[in-house]
C-alpha cells in the first residue's frame, strides 16, 4: 500500500491541490480561447502541421506562453514562447536571454550526452522568441511521485542518482558559474530575475561569487524592504558570509569539489519527468537556468525527498504566509535520503563528497537568492545560527 501522499510540517496527512497539470485547453472541432489562435498558427507553420489540439501549461498569456500542441499526423512537441512587451531594457535583455539559455544547452547536451533524456530542439524563431521541442513521455515528479508504490518511489531515487551522477561526469566547459553554452551571457551568473544577474569572471574565486551574489541581495532587497527590514537583512547576510568561509576555504583547497560541473539550477520536482508506474527518471525539462558551478554546488538530493531549504519547516519567518508541504513522511524523506546517498556513494565516490561537502554551501544560496518569503532575512539567520555558527551537524535536513 502506498505511503500516504502528502504531509504537513507536523508531519500529519493532508490532502494537497497540485498545482494544474493544464490550464487552458484548445481543440480544432471546438476552438475555445480565441487568443490562443495566433500562437497556435504561429507554432504550426514551424512544425509544418495543422494543429489538432493543444494544452497550456501556465496560465496564458500571448508573450509568454508553455504549451503542448498535438497535430492531426500525430505528431506533438512543446512550445516555449517569450516575447517582447515592452518592459525595460534590462528585463527585455533576461527574457531573451532565457529562450537562448535553454536552446544553447539543449544543443550542447544534444551533441555531447545523447543519453541524457531531454528535449531536443526542433525550431527556434530568436525574434519572436519561439523555441519547439520534442515531448517528454511521462509525468512531471510533483504530480507523479504520490502516485506511485512505495517500491517506485524507491526505484526514482536510485534513477535519479544514476542520471545525477551521469551528468556530473559531462565534460562541461572548465569556467566558473557562467552558462555552459549562451554567447549573451557568457561571463554573468543568470538566474530567475534580471535583478539576479551579476557579472562574474571565469577566474573567480568561490568566495568572490558568494560576496556577489550577498551583493545583488542587498541591492535587489533595497527597492522592496523598508529601512529597519534592509539593516537588519544586511547583518544577516554579513553572519552567513562569515561563517561559510570555513566551508569555502575547504573547497577551495579540494580540486574535484571545485572543478566545474553541469549544473541544471531549477531541478524542482516540476522539472523532473517520472515514469508515473515505474518512477524511473525519463526526462530532465526546463533547461534557461543552467550553469557551469564548481561540482560541490552541481549535486543535489531529489527534489520530491528533499526539498529546498527555503521551504523547510524549521527555518519559518513569522511574516511569511507559505506553508510547507512535503511529498512524504519526515521518516520516509530520511530513509529515502540515506538510500540516494548510498547509491551515490557506490556509483561515484567524487559525487557523494561533493554532495555531503557541498550541503551548506548549496543552502546558503538558496537563502541569498530567497526573497519572497524572507524579506529580512529572518528565516535565513536561523538557518544560519544553527548550521554555520552552532553545532547541528544533520545539514541534510530532511
């Protein structure tokens, strides 16, 4: 029988409403939202098809748009649409940035790991930033993962360690923290905002990039927090960067935690295709946040067992209104984390050193980059006086 599936921070059963796997939906012999027609025609003329249906993926929009298309010889495939609407030169700069993030690596992984199970390019449009890939089978962790036997759910952890540790031996270029393979931004650590963006040089050190990016924190926290908020954010943030230099001195001394690695940095369970019977991992998607990270922030625990420390239960700001729910007991979460790590371990000693080694390190940046739920930097400080400063040593927090 299968575990139940999802559990609230005391670690009772919930019932949970998943996020739509569909918003809108569109079919030729019942045509629906008019303004999906446009993008419908557009995504068509570039598969060379006449659309029979097509599904949404987030809520529509006509310049930025996630959907699946089906055409009437049967053939599917996905289309990413992110175009221009007039927003400021340095968002307009990120958007287009994005779309060639993710055509840049699909190619490079295309040429150098066939067998990693990703979307393969079919069509790209830069100036009305259209990208159409292939389908992936299957289902999304974050609606698969619940479904499955307890036997699959295993089965998904030791597939996800398999496939980790494949794309933590690609040969990926020897600089640091830029994208693997985008000419727009070849010498800018890229992520989820345009305010997230900074300029780092190849030759940086570890220690450079984390004082750049507790930089673009402050700086990006400065238009949003008020006065008392934004001090008191700042101390914290100058707490954690004293107390990683330990962890970043020790990195920096290792070679292979520091080497440059494949690094995928919105592996949510979103983002990880399962087979919804088997859990066997058949597709890794959503590929315009990527980067070339030194091999001790590249490794990581499956999403669906350990989710990111921002969304911990421990580590709670009293402003914040997000609650915390886990895909399985703090028990299961536990035994599931044991059995990825032994996995590793036996497939490759270098991974499971990074991935233990790089722990604090990896959650440290998950609260620089945290904002939304953690405006001064309350939550975070608690993490911070736990893990960096006193003596708790179960930095896996699961």
């Amino acid at each position: 029988m299968n575990s139940p599936s999802t559990f609230d921070s005391n670690d009772d059963p919930v019932e949970l409403d998943l996020e739509p796997l569909v918003y809108d939906e569109w079919h030729r012999d019942a045509p629906g939202t008019a303004q999906l027609l446009p993008v419908i025609e557009r995504a068509s003329s570039f598969l060379s098809g006449r659309a029979l249906s097509v599904r949404t993926r987030k809520p529509f929009t006509p310049t930025d748009a996630v959907l699946d298309i089906e055409l009437d010889d049967g053939r599917s495939a996905f289309v990413r649409i992110l175009m221009s609407n007039g927003d400021d030169p340095a968002t307009e700069e990120w958007k287009r940035a994005r779309v060639f993030a993710e055509l840049s690596i699909l190619r490079w992984l295309e040429i150098n790991a066939p067998g990693v199970p990703v979307p393969r390019v079919i069509a790209f449009d830069d100036p009305n930033g259209v990208l159409i890939t292939t389908l992936m089978p299957g289902l999304d962790a974050l609606h698969a993962y619940p479904q499955l036997s307890n036997s699959a759910k295993e089965h998904s952890v030791s597939s996800w360690a398999r496939l980790s540790v494949l794309m933590f031996r690609l040969p990926a270029p020897q600089r640091r923290f830029g994208l693997i393979a985008n000419p727009l931004l070849s010498t800018s650590y890229y992520s989820v905002s345009p305010k997230h963006v900074f300029q780092i040089e190849d030759s940086a050190t570890l220690l450079c990039f984390f004082e750049k990016a507790v930089s673009a924190r402050r700086a990006r926290s400065a238009s949003v927090n008020n006065a008392e908020d934004q001090e008191i954010l700042c101390r914290h943030l100058d707490r954690l960067l004293e107390g990683l230099k330990a962890d970043i001195a020790l990195a920096e001394e290792t070679p292979h935690l520091t080497r440059s690695a494949l690094t995928h940095c919105d592996l949510r369970p979103n983002n990880v295709i399962l087979d919804p019977t088997s859990g066997d991992v058949v597709g890794i998607v959503d590929w315009e946040y990527n980067a070339a990270m030194p091999a001790c922030m590249s490794t990581v625990y499956p999403g669906w067992i350990r989710p990111s420390i921002i969304e911990s239960s421990s580590y709670k700001n009293p402003k914040s209104t997000f609650h915390t729910v886990y895909l399985e007991s703090r028990e299961r979460r536990n035994l599931l984390c044991d059995l990825y790590e032994k996995t590793v371990k036996e497939l490759d000693a270098e991974y499971y050193h990074c991935l233990i080694q790089g722990t604090r390190l990896r959650d440290a940046l998950a609260w620089i980059e945290n904002g939304y739920s953690d405006h001064d930097g309350f939550a975070m400080n608690l993490w911070v006086e736990s893990h960096l400063w006193g003596d708790e040593t179960n930095h896996r927090c699961a």
